[in-house]
C-alpha cells in the first residue's frame, strides 16, 4: 500500500507542476482522493525541493517523545474513585465508569490540570498503582440490538433477603417476594419493576397486562420458560393465558429455549446489578422495603448510574434516551380468538383413552371407542376453528374447537377472560402434580 500511495503523491506532484492553475477540486476527482487530501500533499510539497522523494513517504504518527506524566492529584483522585465509589455506586467502578465520574469533579477542573480522555489511560494508570489485575481475554458475540421499545425482556427477581414466616402455612416456599422487572432490550432502560409476595400464572399476567396500559404494546415481548409465562413445563397443551393474550393484542410473545438465559440477556443482567447494588447492600426484610429500596435503586439506575451497554456509552440509560417512542395502547375491543392464526398447523400427539376420547387444553375430544390406545396426531386447522385427527397418514375426523368465543369483546371483558383462564389452569397444574406427587409416594 505504502507503494501506490508514494505514486500517487508523486502523480499529484507533476499534475501540480503541469497544470498550476487546476484547483483541488479538479486534482481530487482525477486522483480519487478527497480535497483535503489534495490540499494537505500540495502543502508538504509546495514545501520541499522540487525533487525530493523523502516528502512523498507517509508521515509518522506515533510520538516522538513519552507523554507527559499525570499530576499526582489527578492519580490520587482516580484512586479514591475507585476505592471509594461516589454517588451511592455499590459496586466497584472499572475503567470507564471512573472517567464518566472523573470529568465530573469541579477541584479538577478548576486546577486546570491534565486529565486523562480515554479508558485506556484510566487502565494504565490502575495498573500501575496495582488497584487492576488484567484478566484472560473471553470470546464475545454481540446480540443484534433491536430499536428502542421494540423489544421488552420479563423476568422474576427474587428477593432472598426476605425470609418466609416459620408459623404459617406454605413457609418453605423459596420466593416469599419476587420482583417483576421489564427491560427494553433496545435501549437497556429498565421500564418496570412490580413488587409481588405471591406471583404465579394470574398474577404474572395482571403484571404485564399492568406494562401494557402504562407503556402500550410493543412488537415483541420476550419471557423465559418458568411455567407461570408458558402455562406447563411440558408444553403439551395450547399456549398459556398469557401468550394467548399477548396474540390477541398484537405483541408477539417469545420464549427462550429452555436452560438458555443468554437469550434474555438485558433483563438477566439488570439482576445482577440489582442483586449486587440493591438487594445485597440494603437487605430488605418485608415486602414494602423491597418496593422502597426497588423504587430507589429503579430511578439511580435509569437517571444517575453510568450503563456500559453499546447503547449507552457509558451514560445512564434515561441520560441517553430522553424520549422514547409512543408504542400503540391496548386495542378495544379485542378479538379473543386471534392467537388462533400463529397457530395454524400445529400439531398435537394424543393416546386416545378407554372411553374413546382425548383431552386437549382441559377440553374433552370423542373420536372413538374402536380406537382405543390408538396414537393419533391432532393437527389445527385455524382457518375452520377445527382440529383434524390423522391416524397415520390419512385423516379420520374433524373436530370444532370447543372453548372459542366467536366474536370481539371489549377490552375490560377479554382481560377478566384471560385472567380466569390462568387461574384454571393454574388449578389444574396444581392437581396434576397432587395426584403424581400421591402416585410417587
């Protein structure tokens, strides 16, 4: 490369001298090169002899001289950033998070000393004063970021500091308090944070349904697998009150694959910072403390504490996204049968029983006695509101979907729909794991 720039550098040269009155516009477009490069060259050799083939080599851009040495204030000031983080910052600051603090402090800049501008002098410095171990090198993939609110990450949180009460009932459960926290994956703002002692299906739902009225409907929501999101570990049924709810309203529900908490990265790191600057540094006792210490660490998080994330740079996510979009409200009414459509095609697997029937989502199915232990596979036809029995590879029967409404309701009506629908199969849930808990015994 350094060949072909020294030629054309001497190309610029000799049209220089052939045609003095060409301007840099003229030189540039001949060359290729931009005006600014034409004009820096004519100066450095419009400045040697005429016949110089130093000038035409690149120029060096390193230093010649070390740079100078930091004052011992400004390294006495990176020290005690470090030792003693500022603005309740309960963790320890690395490089990046000091210099954000660092060019904050008003003693240095009224002494008007040289501060450093990058990181990577904040590591040198920590290096030397041995406050910064250098660690092994690990592999990263960057994830795809999505615009802002485009998608919201839902995870529970629980609250270990909380402990249950040895005198009531259900006191060996291991989350007493949990915390129901949305994160938008674009922009890594923490939305919400619902302080619950109890969550399971019904309640998981009234809490997104709770995000939905403030912040309206995003394009895609993400969950992991914990049952009160899916509705069933097994998966064998139709999708959960909560996906079914989030079709009907336009929100795309994603589940990440099972043992997979990288797929919910944004919200699954939000906990550790909670867990490590919050939870761990207040210990909260009883439910309202969470909700105060989880209020209070919620807007430090957002407004005041400096995010590492692409997206932030090093700002506060509030800091680097003032505005967000306005996503649409909740629509009213609400067709309670539309998740039907995503599903179209999906297949069910079933035994058929002594009786002659299967049982899909809690609902009973007669096909026929004379197929008794029978394998068939149940194949939704969503267009027909109908589910096709295939005993091998031909079609026996076609069966109406029981449990479908038929018509648009209002918004307020399909929510308590919806809700009802958890809590049943939240009860059934409990049964069937009565009844294999009592067979096991």
């Amino acid at each position: 490369m350094e060949a072909q720039w020294i030629a054309d550098r001497a190309a610029l040269r000799t049209l220089a001298v052939r045609h003095p009155t060409w301007g840099p516009t003229q030189l540039a477009r001949l060359l290729g090169y931009s005006r600014s490069w034409v004009k820096k060259w004519l100066k450095r050799l419009q400045e040697a002899p005429p016949h110089d083939l130093e000038v035409l080599r690149s120029h060096s851009r390193a230093r010649h001289t070390p740079p100078p040495a930091y004052d011992p204030s400004v390294v006495q000031r990176i020290i005690e950033i470090r030792v003693q983080p500022p603005e309740g910052l309960q963790r320890l600051p690395g490089p990046r998070t000091i210099l954000y603090y660092f060019h904050r402090d008003p003693d240095l800049r009224r002494e008007g000393a040289r501060l450093p501008r990058s990181p990577r002098a904040i590591w040198r410095l920590l290096h030397q004063t041995g406050l910064l171990v250098e660690q092994e090198a690990h592999e990263h993939h960057l994830l795809p970021r999505p615009g802002p609110l485009q998608e919201v990450q839902v995870d529970f949180k629980d609250t270990s500091t909380v402990r249950p009460d040895p005198s009531e009932p259900g006191s060996k459960q291991q989350h007493v308090v949990e915390i129901c926290n949305a994160v938008d994956a674009g922009t890594s703002i923490w939305l919400d944070a619902q302080v619950h002692a109890d969550f399971h299906a019904e309640t998981a739902l009234q809490a997104v349904i709770n995000f939905l009225f403030t912040y309206g409907c995003p394009p895609m929501m993400t969950f992991d697998h914990d049952p009160r999101w899916v509705g069933s570990r097994s998966g064998r049924d139709f999708p959960s009150a909560l996906c079914r709810f989030l079709r009907c309203v336009g929100v795309e529900p994603h589940l990440c694959p099972p043992h997979q908490p990288k797929k919910n990265a944004f919200v699954e790191r939000l906990h550790r910072s909670l867990k490590e600057e919050c939870l761990l540094v207040h210990h909260p006792g009883t439910l309202q403390e969470v909700r105060t210490v989880t209020a209070q660490y919620q807007h430090h998080y957002n407004q005041k504490r400096p995010h590492q994330g692409f997206s932030c740079r090093n700002q506060p996510p509030r800091v680097a996204f003032p505005t967000l979009p306005t996503l649409p409200p909740l629509p009213d009414p609400v067709d309670p049968d539309a998740w039907l459509q995503a599903l179209h095609g999906h297949a069910l697997a079933r035994k058929i029983g002594s009786d002659g029937c299967v049982t899909v989502d809690g609902e009973t199915y007669s096909i026929s006695r004379a197929l008794c232990g029978q394998q068939v596979t149940l194949l939704l036809h969503a267009p027909e509101w109908a589910l096709d029995v295939w005993l091998g590879d031909q079609t026996i029967k076609q069966l109406p979907l029981k449990g479908l409404i038929g018509h648009p309701l209002p918004l307020s009506r399909s929510i308590q729909l919806m809700l009802d629908q958890a809590f049943e199969r939240q009860l059934r849930f409990r049964r069937q794991r009565l009844v294999q808990h009592m067979l096991w015994a």
